[in-house]
C-alpha cells in the first residue's frame, strides 16, 4: 500500500511537471533549440539597430511598457518597446495568434493617436516592428540585412548565365500587376538597373515557400520580341518565368533597390492598402479631402480616422492625412472607389 501511495504522487508530480519521469519525457528538438537561439540573436539585433534611429548623445531610452498600449499581454509571446527625446519611439513584437486584430489594433492606435505618421514592418512569425523618430526614414530592408548575416554567408547558388545573357538583350520592360499592365521602362540606366538586381540574386537551399505573385516584368529585346517574364514578389524574391518550377525562387542581393521603389519612380502606381479600426458603418459621411472642382467624403463617419500603410516605405498615416500631404492623390485611390462620396463644389465668386 505504501508503495501504491509513493507511486501515485511520483506520477502527480511528473504530471504537474516538477520533475522528470523517464527517458520518454519530451524535450525540444536541436532544431526548435537552434530556431528559438536565432529568434533571440535576430532580436536583439533589431533592439541594437533600432536604437541608433531614435537615441542621440543628448538621448537616453527609457522602456515602455506593454500595459501602456494593451491590456492583452497573454496575447503577446514577446515584447521590446523604448522611447527617446519624448516622443520618439520603437517597438518590436510577436503575437501569439495571427488572428488577434484586436491585439494589433491596440499597436495602431497607440501609434496613430500619437503620431501622424509612423512606420509599420511586418516580419514573419506574427511579428512587427513599429517605430516614429524624426525622419520616418527607417530602412528595413538594411537593417534585416544586417541582422542577416548568417543567411548573406550561405553559399547561394547563381541563376544560369544562359538566362543571363539572354536577359541582357532587354531593351524595354512592361510592367504587369495583377494582370493588368501599369507602365513601361524603356530608361538604359533602370533597365540596367533591373537586370544587375536579377543578375546578383541568389537562390538558398531547397526549402520554398509557396505564395504566388502579383508583379510581373515582361521583358523585351530592341526588336519588340519577348525574351521572358520576370515574376516578382512584394518582399523581392524573384523567378524568370522559363525557370519557375514547383515553389523556387532567388532572393534580391542586400544594397539593391527595391523593385516596388522602382516601379513607383517610373509609374504612376502607389502600393499600399487601406485599414480601418472598425467594421460598423452608419450612412453619415465625413469629409477627407477637396481639390479645384470636388469634395470627397469617406462613405460613413466610422470610416474616418482610416488609415493609408504604404508598402515600400513601411509609412503609415491617416486617409485624409495623406491626401492632403500629397502622399497620394484621388486617382491613384481609384480602385476604392465606392469608399468615396464625391461633391462638386458650388461656385462662390458673384
């Protein structure tokens, strides 16, 4: 009987966790133990890199605290945030659960009830970065790839110098998004530009994810004949589409533009998408922007502190801020249309 009762207990406190039990007991992989020593490492490096954007010798950072922007802290597996010269701030963090909007909403409104602009950067593995210094001028694409550098060490492997070549011939390139054509570089010094990117890429290992395209570039020679049709990812990941097989693709070199940059400066086209903080909307318009011969109104007045996040900068400001800082224009916001109530404006000379 003594020795049912010491057994029984063994196994409550094996059960609760207190100590080990057998050889069988679970332990953490290499794997998950080398993944969550890189997780720490990236970090810490983006905590070091971070800092430089917002402390000057006359600054010091001072931490914020997680309860001053939600009160979900179960939601969160980690979290850095620091402020500078008061009003200068930087956060990093994960979610537990992607579907959390409300988790992420508490971050925007932090943000955007203390700024008017602010830089947001989504990471991977349900983590953000958002950051306001004085210059909004944070570059992400640097500093990943300086935290990076394992990954730059890796031995790439290089595209065919046959596509090269062929590449090469490249005279005029269509720009394609979502199927649908948005301009055309016919400059020697961005075509060349391009194809140095496309040259330098490098392909890593065998392991791929498989999400689709949006961009594409057809490629022309001087005699108006296709050579190929470069299909590119938001993030520059990139694949001519006569070696596009399974999921593969080669990944930009660090120190290159990026491709949505680019295609900005050449076109009319702005990459951004818009996010409000609610889903209610009562028929009561709000005013957001005129020009020479309208008023806009957004179509309810929920709608009104909706927010612009512009894709190849990372900035994030309101709608109507933006509109009115030229940002963007009416034109370029076509595709939402049916957000928009649009009033001609009464003449009011005599």
């Amino acid at each position: 009987m003594k020795k049912k009762i010491i057994a029984i207990m063994f196994c409550i406190i094996v059960f609760l966790g207190l100590t080990g039990c057998s050889s069988k007991e679970s332990k953490k992989s290499d794997q998950e133990i080398h993944q969550e020593r890189d997780t720490e490492e990236l970090y810490s490096c983006l905590e070091n890199e971070l800092s430089g954007y917002i402390v000057t010798e006359k600054s010091s950072l001072d931490i914020l605290p997680l309860e001053d922007i939600t009160n979900k802290k179960d939601k969160i597996n980690f979290y850095k945030g620091f402020i500078a010269n008061k009003n200068e701030v930087y956060i990093i963090f994960e979610m537990e659960d992607p579907q959390e909007s409300e988790v992420l909403e508490s971050f925007n409104k932090y943000f955007s009830n203390k700024f008017e602009i602010y830089q947001k950067y989504f990471f991977g593995n349900n983590a953000y970065i958002f950051i306001h210094n004085k210059n909004n001028d944070v570059d992400f694409k640097e500093i990943f790839n300086k935290c990076n550098q394992k990954k730059s060490l890796e031995e790439g492997k290089s595209m065919p110098s046959k596509t090269i070549e062929q590449l090469k011939k490249t005279k005029k390139i269509n720009i394609k998004i979502a199927d649908e054509m948005r301009g055309t570089i016919d400059k020697e010094e961005t075509i060349y530009e391009i194809l140095n990117i496309i040259e330098n890429a490098k392909m890593y290992g065998d392991n791929f994810l498989c999400d689709g395209t949006s961009i594409s570039f057809d490629m022309y020679d001087d005699k108006e004949n296709i050579i190929d049709t470069v299909l590119i990812w938001s993030d520059g990941r990139l694949i001519p589409d006569s070696l596009s097989k399974g999921c593969g693709y080669y990944s930009s070199p660090s120190g290159h533009k990026d491709f949505k940059k680019i295609i900005e400066e050449e076109t009319d086209f702005i990459f951004y998408n818009l996010s409000t903080s609610t889903q209610k909307c009562q028929k009561d318009k709000i005013f957001i922007y005129e020009d020479e011969k309208y008023k806009y109104y957004l179509d309810c007045k929920e709608r009104g502190n909706m927010n612009i996040h512009f894709t190849s900068t990372y900035l994030t400001m309101s709608l109507s801020y933006a509109l009115n800082n030229k940002y963007i224009n009416i034109k370029q916001l076509e595709m939402y249309d049916d957000l928009f109530i649009k009033e001609k404006k009464q003449w009011e000379g005599f």
